[in-house]
C-alpha cells in the first residue's frame, strides 16, 4: 500500500496535465479549422505560383479560357479537354464537352486519351468523328504551373491504352524516362498533346539565361522546335 500510495500521481499534477492535453487539441482544432477554410476559400480556377527565385505569379489562365470560350465561340460548340475541365467549361463557359468530372464513362475517357495521345493526323480523325470543334489543354511551362496537361499526360496515356491497347505507355519514355527533350520519343514529339502545348514555344524565352522554348516547369528545353500544326 505504501509503495502504491508512493506512484500515485497528484490530483495538481493530474490536472495540469489534463488542462494541457485539452490546450493542445483545442489549438490544432483552431488551426486546422483556419487551415482548411484559408486552402477553400479560394476559388480554384485562379492559382498561385512561385519561380525559382520565390517570386509569386497568379495564375488566371483557366478563367481567361473559359470567358473567351464563351465570348467566342458558338452555343452549340463541342469542346474536347481532359475530364479535369468538363464541369468548370460547362459551367463558366455554358459550351459542351465530351467529358466532365463524371468520370462514370471510361470509354469517352479514353477516347478523348487516344486522341491526345496520337499523332495529329489521327487525332484530327478521332475530332471529326466526336463533332469536336474546339481542343482546349492547359500548359504551364510558361507560367510555372506544374499542374499542367504535360505532367497529367502520362495518365491520358495509361486510360487511353486501357481500352485501345495500340497506345502503349512505354511509346513515351524517351531512355526510360517520360520526358519532353531531344531524347524524348518520337511518338511523344509528335503527339497532339506535345504539338498543341508547344506550339511556337520556341519563339518564347522563359528566363534571360536560357535558351527559347526552355519549359520552366519540366526544366529543360523542348525537343521538338519549328513544326506547324497542319489540321488541328
């Protein structure tokens, strides 16, 4: 008993001890609170980025878009995006797209894969029979944003090949590698998503101490300069 007595904690102890655990739920309670409603009071089409040198650029790429879409463009005009943009095109741009954030259709999906993932002969095939009139892809090697269509190509790919297996994901690793340079493949260099990203890329200087068509977000400069778009 005596020993017992002796490990007993003091009831003033104890309740330090509580008034502090209470302290500290209370305050990560408060700051996950002013976390979250900080992260989602923003609205997400207009978005912040740094440089290099931690300079801040806003990002208003997505609004400009969808306004002249919808200042510029027929009523009853198809629009082809990845699946990322249906809802926000239909929405600020009243237009109709062939796939939306309702990704309960994987087929339509992976068309819309297949075509970015092709060369533009093919995906200019693929457009006519969907009655698209209008490809809308989101490049941010100028802007450095790297939540561009460049980093999400690779998923068009993988969902494309899934139900048309003549697209191969390894058709795009330039020496094991998914990349956008000189040893990128031929068939990432010709694909519609590359050619409608960097069209005329080469004619822009992204940093005073790199060369034109030097893609800020990948770090390095493109591979494929000087082609034009023949169909698309």
């Amino acid at each position: 008993d005596v020993y017992k007595r002796q490990k007993r904690i003091p009831p003033e102890l104890a309740a330090v001890g509580l008034i502090f655990v209470v302290y500290m739920c209370s305050t990560y309670a408060f700051h996950a609170t002013n976390a979250g409603a900080e992260s989602y009071s923003h609205p997400s089409i207009i978005l912040a980025s740094r440089d290099r040198n931690g300079n801040r650029f806003i990002i208003d790429d997505f609004r400009e878009s969808y306004y002249w879409l919808r200042q510029n463009t027929a009523q009853d005009a198809k629009i082809m995006s990845w699946w990322d943009y249906g809802y926000q095109i239909t929405g600020m741009s009243n237009r109709t797209v062939l796939v939306d954030n309702n990704t309960w259709n994987n087929t339509h999906i992976a068309t819309v894969g297949m075509a970015m993932s092709s060369s533009e002969e093919d995906a200019y095939e693929i457009c006519e029979k969907l009655d698209v009139d209008y490809v809308l892809v989101i490049f941010g090697g100028f802007s450095y944003y790297s939540g561009d269509d460049i980093n999400k190509f690779l998923w068009m790919v993988r969902i494309g090949g899934g139900v048309f297996p003549h697209i191969k994901e390894e058709d795009y690793y330039g020496r094991g590698q998914y990349r956008i340079d000189q040893h990128a493949t031929p068939t990432m260099l010709n694909c519609l998503m590359y050619k409608l990203c960097y069209y005329r890329f080469d004619e822009v200087k992204t940093d005073y101490w790199k060369p034109p068509g030097y893609d800020t977000v990948r770090g390095t400069e493109i591979g494929h300069k000087g082609f034009k778009l023949s169909l698309i």
